[in-house]
C-alpha cells in the first residue's frame, strides 16, 4: 500500500487530508505535526481566542472524522530530518525517537513568526501570534495589562491591536513604513484603516523605527525609540512570518523565500510535494514567483495536490483571496494589488463600506473591499470566470456588479 506522509498541522496539511478522503485516495494518509493538537482554524487566534478564556479550540475538524477516514494522525511528533535516498522521516517526540517511511511526502510547513533578535519566543513581556499556544499565553496575559504595544502595522498586528483595544487597553502601533499594509493593500486601504483604527482609540505611529527593548531586570517592559523608552505592559511583535523551510533545505531541496514547486506543487524531488505558507510556486497572474500567507492558498494548493496524487494533475491557478477582520471593518481581497494599476472607488449599496477595483488597462486585476461582502462577491466571480466589468460600471453603486 503506497503511504503518503503529510508534514504539518495547519490548513494545508488538513485540507489535504479531506480532499484525498473524498476521493477515496487508496493508499495510507499519515499526518505528523508538532503541535500536541489535530489541526485547527488560525484566524481565530488573532480574534475571538484571545478575547474568551472559555473559548475551544477551533478545531478544523474533529478526531473522529481522521479516524473514521482511516487517516493517521502522529501529533506532538517533530521531523527532525528527512532521507531522501531512503525515503524515510526521522521523528522525535515526548515518547522517543523513531522512523517512518513514505512512498510520497508532502510538506505544508507553514510559515513561523519573524522573531525580534534580542527577544526569543518566551522571553518574559514580549509575545508572539502564530499557534494555538502562544495564543493561549497571550489571552492569559492580557488581562494584567493596562498599555499594550504592537509592533507592526501588517494584518496580524492590527488585527491584535483591533482586539486589545475591544478589551479596553491602551494600545499602540509601531509601523517603520509610511503607511499600514504598504506591501499588501492599496494607499485608498490604508488610509480608511488608519483613520478607523485611530477613531477607535488606537495610537499609531507611522515611519517609526523602533531601536530595541526597553528591559527591567529580565523582562521586557517597553520598547525604545528615538533614544527614549516608551513603558508598556506588554509587547506584542507582529513584524511578519518566514516561510518553515529548515526541513526541505536541510534535505537539499530548492528553496528561495518558500520551497520551491512547479505549477503542480512538485518539488525537484519526484516523491516529494510541498504546499501551503511554506511554498514558492509560478502563478499566472503574477511575473514572478509568490509565496501566499493566506487560508484560501492553503485550501486550494491541497486540492491541486489532492487532484494529481488521485491522478488528474493540472496547474494551480486559483484567484488569490485574502480576508481580515479588525474591529469593525472587515477586509476582503481578491487579486494582487501593485502599484501601477488605475483605481476606482465604489460605494458599497449599503452602510459606510466601499470597494477599490484596480484595472490593468480594460482588465480588472483587483479588488479590495471594506465591509461591502456584495460587491466583493460579484467582483470575485468577474475574477474568476476571467471577466471586467467596464470603468463606469465599476464605480456606479446603483449598477449591481453582478449584471
């Protein structure tokens, strides 16, 4: 019987696992993932998790739908190496070290927290988001805290900033660019964004460098800035996430900012695939390699994957799509945006929402939408389905886009 061998426990490596059920994939799934617990939804933890201490874990699904599906699951399980030549995982975990062969190996990975050099996770003040631990130690800490700092001005650090100050804190934000999301959204994003976190009461801080930890005895109690400390309860970092590529290059895979798959998901290792945060994958729509941190990427490479490890291979091609929820507004994108593309504003129908749709000539490459879910959800079928809407539609409100 052939065994596939799933490394990872986030979306990916669970969507994985039901696509290859569902299509009665015949031979033997084993997901080993590091984390004592089956997979779970990771937008939670930056939002609901942390704001309820009764809240459960949010489990993608259950212990009983892997059992019945026959899919073994190795949780609480560390790959400390992988034998190409052999074909075989070298695992460690609480009960000791062992072996486990695979006719074919996929890693989802994931991505891991950019760290702060001089404040590894653990150390006392600061915290980071990622898994459902560290959420769990940042939901027991916020209660204590009266001023919380965020560093980072990317979707995680507004999210948890959006979320303390729902709690009630005294939050601020330190971002080193210009604006929020420069890299990811557009200037029109940004600039709502800005104006509602700040009405909300948060204090950001844009084209700030923070130059280290502010330090009593061995906790950390603020950052410095300019020179001066500035007094914190406690930091939060949310300065991004790098791709958990220590596996794949260890093996001699090919990796550059992600392991590196074609437009199948394979890698250059014949029995080995790769998908998820943890890959750097062709993409139609884009001039050069991507690597997506997104839940929507996730779902979809696993499908790809499934559908070739059942024998119908095709290239992954899936329209990005992307969400986030801070406080009250709620982002969805779909697209790419870069700079370079003509904008035009639409109000939403309803309510103070409004979507940007970015054209590439005649073509609708983007849209990014604030609390407008209607309009998103037209431009999105557009998207896919490869069609544009014209300029003038686009920005009339009373023209449902889905004409």
């Amino acid at each position: 019987m052939t065994r596939l061998v799933i490394v990872g426990g986030g979306h990916a490596a669970a969507q994985l696992a039901a696509a290859l059920a569902e299509k009665q994939f015949s031979g033997k799934i084993v997901i080993v993932s590091d984390e004592p617990v089956v997979p779970y939804h990771r937008p939670p933890l930056s939002k609901t998790l942390i704001k309820d201490p009764d809240a459960p874990l949010p489990e993608l699904r259950g212990a009983a739908f892997y059992e019945e599906a026959g899919i073994e699951l190795r949780l609480g399980t560390r790959v400390q190496r992988i034998d190409r030549a052999r074909k075989l995982l070298r695992l460690s975990s609480a009960a000791g070290e062992g072996e486990l062969g695979y006719d074919h190996l996929v890693l989802a990975t994931g991505a891991k927290a950019r760290e702060l050099p001089q404040a590894p996770p653990g150390t006392p003040g600061v915290h980071y988001l990622r898994t459902y631990v560290q959420a769990q130690a940042l939901r027991d800490a916020l209660p204590a805290a009266r001023r919380v700092l965020v560093l980072g001005g990317g979707f995680i650090g507004l999210e948890l900033a959006a979320t303390a100050r729902q709690l009630g804190k005294d939050v601020t934000v330190f971002e080193a660019m210009p604006r929020l999301l420069a890299r990811a959204v557009s200037p029109q994003i940004s600039d709502f964004l800005l104006e509602t976190h700040r009405k909300a009461g948060i204090d950001i801080r844009l084209g700030t460098q923070v130059d280290g930890l502010h330090r009593v005895d061995a906790r950390v109690e603020g950052v410095v800035v300019a020179g001066e400390p500035v007094s914190a309860d406690l930091v939060i970092a949310g300065i991004g996430a790098t791709p958990d590529v220590d596996l794949a290059c260890d093996a001699g895979l090919r990796c550059e900012n992600g392991i590196v798959v074609d437009a199948t998901l394979a890698t250059e290792d014949p029995a080995i695939s790769a998908i998820g945060d943890c890959t750097s994958f062709p993409h139609p729509a884009w001039p050069q390699p991507l690597r997506l941190e997104s839940v929507q990427n996730a779902n979809d490479q696993a499908k790809t994957l499934a559908a070739r490890l059942c024998g119908n291979p095709q290239p992954y091609a899936a329209v990005p799509w992307f969400w986030s929820d801070q406080g009250e507004a709620r982002l969805q994108i779909t697209g790419l945006w870069r700079a370079g593309y003509e904008a035009v504003v639409r109000p939403a129908t309803r309510g103070s929402g409004f979507s940007v749709l970015h054209f590439e000539g005649t073509h609708l490459r983007v849209i990014e939408s604030l609390n407008s879910p209607v309009d998103q959800m037209a431009a999105r079928r557009l998207m896919q389905a490869g069609q544009s809407p014209d300029k003038a539609t686009a920005a009339d409100p009373s023209i449902p886009l889905k004409a």
